[in-house]
C-alpha cells in the first residue's frame, strides 16, 4: 500500500500556505483523479528537489509558471 499525500499535507510539510502551495502545482509533480489532487512519496520527493533549487532552477520554475499562466489565459480569453 502507497502511502498518499494531500495538498494540505504538503503545505505543512514545507512550511508555506495551502494557497502557495497551490499556486505553486503547475511546477510541481502530482497526481490528479478529477477535482482531487494527490501526492506520492516520490512526488514529494521531486518537490523537496524544487523547493531546494539553486537560483537558476528558480528562475526556469517562475518561467514555466509564467508561461502555463498565459495558456490559461488565452483558454480563458476564447
């Protein structure tokens, strides 16, 4: 049996909100059935790498962010 996670679950464990931490799944590996969001312990593990990401990895995650942003935008605009 594999052991899931929440998103409130991974908020507390990284110290941020539970809206950060939103804000911050486009980047991050998860799992997705319908409306609910999941994480597995090798999910969680790509977070912590993410989380912990020199400055230019930083910059590369704002990007894609930004960028998957923009493609809902222009979902939204249409």
């Amino acid at each position: 049996m594999s052991t899931t996670f929440t998103m409130s679950d991974v908020a507390r464990h990284f110290g941020i909100s539970r809206s950060q931490a939103f804000r911050e799944l486009p980047s991050w590996p998860h799992q997705r059935q319908g409306l609910n969001i999941s994480f597995t312990a090798s999910d969680m593990a790509g977070i912590n790498r993410i989380m912990n990401a020199g400055p230019d990895e930083q910059l590369a995650r704002l990007n894609l962010l930004e960028q998957k942003r923009a493609e809902v935008r222009a979902m939204d605009a249409v």
